[in-house]
C-alpha cells in the first residue's frame, strides 16, 4: 500500500478497508510517517487484545517516545481481530515500513460511520503541513 491509497485519521493514524466476499469489512490500522517523525524514538507500543471491542475516536491503545506517551485512537467502531504482536518487540519497523510491515492493529469493522470523518491523502498532507507550521 502507498500511502496515498490510505485514509486518515485527524489523529494521524493510516486506515486501509478491505471487504471480503461476505460483505465484512476490516480495517488495517497504522500510524503515519508524520506522527512517527513527530514521536522520534520510540520505547514503547501497547496494544489491545484481539476481541476487545472499540469504538471511532476512542484510545485502542498507547505508543511511548522518549518525548511524550501518545494514544492510539480508532477510526471505525468495531472489534479487534488482529494485532501485530511482532512490533512490540520491534519499534523500528514502525519508522522502517509505517504503511506496511508497521500496521498496528485490524478490526473487523460493526460500523463505518467513523470512515466518513477520514481524510484522503491530499488533505491529510494539508493538515500535516499546517501543524508543522505551528
């Protein structure tokens, strides 16, 4: 995936929806290049057990730099099918593969409202480019 092929949340977490041929909806859910920048060294990712309920807006979980402890929020209502249990012990990849290999978690999506409050790539970049002017 190419980051231009995703949405965003304001938050700057990355979405890629993909439905299977049952009509389910599942949500990959990383964080940006942007905010891992931001973040610089990363100590620290905690993330939810599979299972475990979550709703748009809401923290699923909490990503720690040697700056600053940051949530993880969710862009869609759902429940967590996946996580990426190997990035715990392997924060590089976050900064190495943040569209790819650095997904964060997947969600089996019980409702796609959220979806519409995501940004295509162009206004993500445009929110981005006016918080780094602040």
């Amino acid at each position: 995936m190419t980051p231009e092929q995703l949405l965003y949340s304001k938050t700057h977490e990355w979405v890629h929806v993909e439905t299977d041929s049952s009509g389910t909806k599942t949500a990959t859910v990383g964080l940006s290049a942007f905010a891992l920048d931001l973040l610089t060294d990363l100590v620290f990712v905690e993330l939810p057990e599979v299972g475990r309920a979550v709703s748009a807006g809401e923290p699923f979980g909490e990503i720690e730099s040697v700056k600053a402890v940051s949530d993880l929020y969710s862009p869609v209502d759902g429940q967590i099918a996946e996580v990426n249990g190997p990035i715990v012990e392997k924060l590089e990849t976050l900064a190495e593969d943040p569209y790819g290999a650095g997904w964060l978690v997947k969600i089996k999506v019980s409702d796609d409202a959220g979806l519409a409050d995501l940004f295509a790539f162009a206004a993500y970049r445009k929110q981005c480019e006016e918080e780094s002017q602040h």
